[in-house]
C-alpha cells in the first residue's frame, strides 16, 4: 500500500469554538502521532476579513479570506475543514469535492436529511477522503468501551440507555439567539446526532424509532422559539437490543451530559463525558457478594493514550479528541483508505433524526428505512 508522505496545506471554513479546535488540532497532531502527512495551515475563513484576519494571526494560517469560495479554489489548500454553521456544510463540501480535494465536516453533516444525502453522494462520487466531527466517541474510554462489547466481554447487549444534556439555555431569562432559530440548531439538530452516532459505534444499526420533541421555553427575551429543547427517544437496534436516549439543552446542572450504559447478558458497562478518562465495567462473576462496577482509570494501555501521555490516571481532554479526529482525517488522505466516521456513516444519523421528528410529529413508530 503507497502511504503518501510530506506537507499538505489545510484550509478552515470558520474559525470560531470548533474553528479554532481544528487549527490546535493541525498544528499538534503531527508531533502527537508522527502522521505522514504533516499539516500546514494555509488558510482560514470567516464572516469579514477583519475576524478572519485576527484569526490568522492567532492561529498561526499563512493567509485569510472572508470567501469559503476564494480558500477552496486556492492550489496551496489541499485539505479542507469545515467549522461553519450547518446551513453552509452542503455548498461548501460539494465545491470542495468537485476540485478534487478530501473534506473533513463538523457535525450534524448537513442541515436537513437533503443536504446529508448530497453531500454524501457527492463524496463518494469524488473518491476523496470524507469524515464527520464526531469527538466524544474517540476518547480513549469510548474507544475501550467499544473493544469490549466487541470482544463479548459483556455478553449480548440487551440495553443501551444513552443521553446528551446540556444547560446552557436552562434559565429562561436567557435571550434568544441563532440557537433558538432553525430546526438544525435545535436540540434534536445539535446535540441528538452526538449520542446518536454513540449508539450506532457501540450497538449497532437502529432499525425503528418513538420520540416525543419538545419547546419548553416557546418565548425569549428577543423573539419566539421555533426549535426544540429536549427530547426522548425509544429505539430498536437491528440485534435486538432495546434503547432509549434523552437530550436536552435545559438540563440544569449538567455542562456535558454525553453518557451512556450498556446492560448485556455478562456485564454492563457505563460512562459519563464530565469524567472523561474514567470507564465503569461490571463483570457477572465471581461470588455474589464482592460484585460490583469497577472504576477503570485510562492510562496507555487503552486505545490512543499513551501518544498524550504516559502516566496512568493522569488523563486526557477535549482537545485531544480533536487530535484524534486530525490523525484519522490524515491518515484518510495518505493511505486513501475510508475511515470511521464517513460521510456515509453522518448520514445514517441524520436519517435516525429524522425518523424521530416524524414519530414525534406522527405520535407513532417510524422505520429507519423509510428515510
């Protein structure tokens, strides 16, 4: 297999929270992982040239533009990453593939089931490298969490009970803003397809789904809101399994509810995203009386750690997930090999969004195939 090797030129559609996480993210990942392909950060782009010129000179990009079209025509942008807004992911990932070049797009894909659908078609008709931004699955205790149950070490999974909850619009008093507006910026648009794509890395396909959505705060300081607050799901897996998941962005006290626990018929396994280096196992064995979850602390024998660190216990954070998402995209590139998550893999996320506002909307079942 030829690995390519030597510089690529990255270019960044957006440069605030996520924009400026994938600049980190470039600017480490070759010292973190020795990649073959080593970034250099060419380009930034964001709304005026004034914000996108104090983002080059903080992030350390050779150029900037305020023109997403402008850095994806540029010869010295090879790779693109797309921070934006979901409302602008379609037109310019299509552009991007159209010149020939691999794509790395922050979640949700696009902003309706549509724009997922022709982004994905047209990342496969270009053969060019595509992964979606989803970071919290790729912490080292997720990505153990994941080689046990594919080990069987607890069995056949029976359960998945899974959540994404936040607070940052629990107080009411709190005015509206771009996140109250548009069914995207929701929380069934925002948050949802994070615990979603959980669910599918570590169960397997969804089959059908009931939700109810809901608006909990219909009227801000500034205007009405016309998206959803919270949610709960029920769900099928394809092996049988049962699941049922809640997200919320009124959930008082919790800054970054990303949790799971998965029951199987030989053990359970449970973690939180507020204790992110911390994996909880229960195994059914041994004498009843000395049962119990065992607390796992990561360390470098677990999936990816020791590249950070190499001291036990000492932990890893937030921006080493976006490292790890840097290497993945990279190694995507060099050796033109798919890796998870593809397009194709941000797609089926979006379809089990969809299904659920129409179950929601229908107050009944919906099929995963018929979207």
């Amino acid at each position: 297999m030829r690995v390519v090797t030597g510089e690529i030129g990255i270019g960044i559609c957006g440069g605030g929270y996520m924009g400026k996480a994938h600049a980190v993210a470039m600017s480490a990942v070759g010292a973190v992982f020795n990649t073959a392909l080593r970034p250099r950060l060419e380009m930034i782009c964001a709304a005026s040239a004034q914000t996108a010129d104090r983002y080059r000179a903080a992030f350390g990009f050779a150029r900037a533009t305020d023109d997403w079209r402008v850095l994806v025509a540029d010869p010295k942008v090879q790779a693109i990453v797309i921070a934006t807004p979901q409302q602008f992911h379609r037109q310019i990932a299509e552009a991007a593939f159209a010149a020939g070049k691999p794509v790395f797009c922050e979640k949700p894909l696009g902003a309706s089931q549509e724009d997922s659908r022709a982004m994905t078609a047209a990342a496969e008709a270009s053969g060019q490298a595509n992964m979606v931004g989803f970071n919290y699955i790729r912490t080292p205790a997720s990505q153990y969490a994941r080689q046990l149950i594919a080990e069987g070490v607890i069995g056949d999974i029976t359960m998945f009970r899974g959540e994404h909850t936040e607070d940052f619009l629990a107080d009411p008093s709190t005015p509206a803003n771009w996140r109250t507006q548009g069914v995207a910026n929701g929380t069934m648009g925002d948050l949802a397809p994070h615990v979603i794509n959980a669910a599918l890395a570590l169960i397997g396909p969804i089959t059908r789904v009931m939700a109810e959505v809901e608006t909990v705060h219909g009227t801000r300081l500034g205007g009405a809101v016309d998206n959803d607050d919270h949610a709960q799901m029920m769900c099928r897996f394809e092996n049988g399994a049962l699941g049922a998941i809640y997200v919320s962005r009124i959930a008082t006290g919790r800054k970054m509810g990303y949790a799971y626990e998965i029951t199987g018929t030989k053990g359970a396994i449970r973690f939180d995203q507020e204790d992110q280096n911390a994996l909880w196992l229960y195994r059914m064995e041994g004498p009843e009386a000395t049962r119990g979850f065992t607390k796992i602390l990561t360390g470098p024998a677990h999936p990816d750690y020791a590249s950070f660190c190499q001291g036990p216990g000492h932990g890893t954070g937030y921006q080493d997930q976006i490292i790890i998402e840097a290497r993945d995209f990279l190694q995507a590139i060099a050796t033109g090999d798919p890796i998870w998550p593809t397009f194709r893999d941000g797609l089926e996320v979006t379809r089990v969004v969809s299904a659920a506002l129409a179950a929601s909307k229908a107050g009944r079942w919906q099929d995963i195939q018929d979207f």
